[in-house]
C-alpha cells in the first residue's frame, strides 16, 4: 500500500494527536534524498528512536541511545509541559593511518521534543538510563472521583 506524504501526515496526527513536536514526525523516506543533502547532525536526529506510553499512573518515554552515557543526555521541560531529551554522540577519532571500509552509526547531536497532556506532573518527572536505553517516567496526577453528598428527600 502506497501512502502520499499528505495522507501519511493525516494518518500519524490522527495517531499521535499532536503531541510530538518534532521536525520528522511524518512518514518520508529519506533514501528518496540524496545522501549529499543530509548532514550527519540530521541523520542522527532522525535516528533517535523514543516510545511513548501511557499507563494509569505515568506516561513512560523509552529511548535507544547506545553508546551513550548518561553524562551525554539531557532531559528537560520547557514551557510547562514540553519533555525534551537531547544529546550527542561524539564523531570517533581519525588516524591518518586508518582506512574506514564502512562507517553506518551516526554521530552529532538529537533532539526530540514532546508536548505532554494536561494530567502530567512535569514538578515530578523521573529519568534513569541502563544498557543504553534512556527511561523517562512523568507521573499522572490522580484522578479525583468527585464528591457525591446524598441529599435526604422530606416529605
């Protein structure tokens, strides 16, 4: 099945209901770019691959980061209610008597930014990272059930 980029556009907001605030949000291939036009800061933003779940308690953000250290990733809030996470992998260094046959893992800096619901409590937001997956908890505020006072019936 073939989707435009429009209908692909509809189809990931209808998904993710606006919530992600990133600039590769949509469906594009980027085999279909030159490999000229793409620097290695892009291809490693574009690379950075973050779950988001909701559980009754928290919305819970997994990230792969291998490679990384936590010393390398920040994890922020802006504005309120925006999460970011953000890092950088540092480019290998080069010997002038090394010969690279093959060089696939990106290196630079990522960015993902995601615009959190109302019933997050961004004042208690939680990040750990182990065997290079990045987790971030942001817990739900409780959902009071509202008061209900029987009222008597005279007569």
């Amino acid at each position: 099945m073939k989707f435009s980029i429009f209908s692909s556009l509809r189809l990931y907001s209808s998904v993710s209901e606006g919530f992600s605030m990133d600039c590769f949000t949509f469906s594009l291939s980027l085999s279909t770019v030159p490999r000229s036009d793409i620097s290695t800061e892009t291809a490693a933003f574009a690379n950075t691959r973050i779950d988001w779940k909701e559980t009754p308690e928290a919305h819970v953000f997994k990230a792969d980061l291998p490679g990384l250290r936590k010393e390398e990733v920040k994890v922020e809030i802006e504005e309120g209610r925006v999460l970011q996470i953000s890092g950088e992998r540092q480019k290998e260094k080069e010997e002038k008597t090394d010969t690279w046959h093959r060089v696939e893992r990106s290196s630079g800096q990522f960015l993902r930014r995601f615009r959190l619901p109302q019933n997050a409590r961004t004042d208690q937001v939680k990040a750990s990272m182990e065997n290079g997956v990045l987790t971030v908890i942001v817990p739900k505020e409780e959902v009071k059930k509202p008061d209900v006072k029987a009222i008597e019936i005279s007569g």
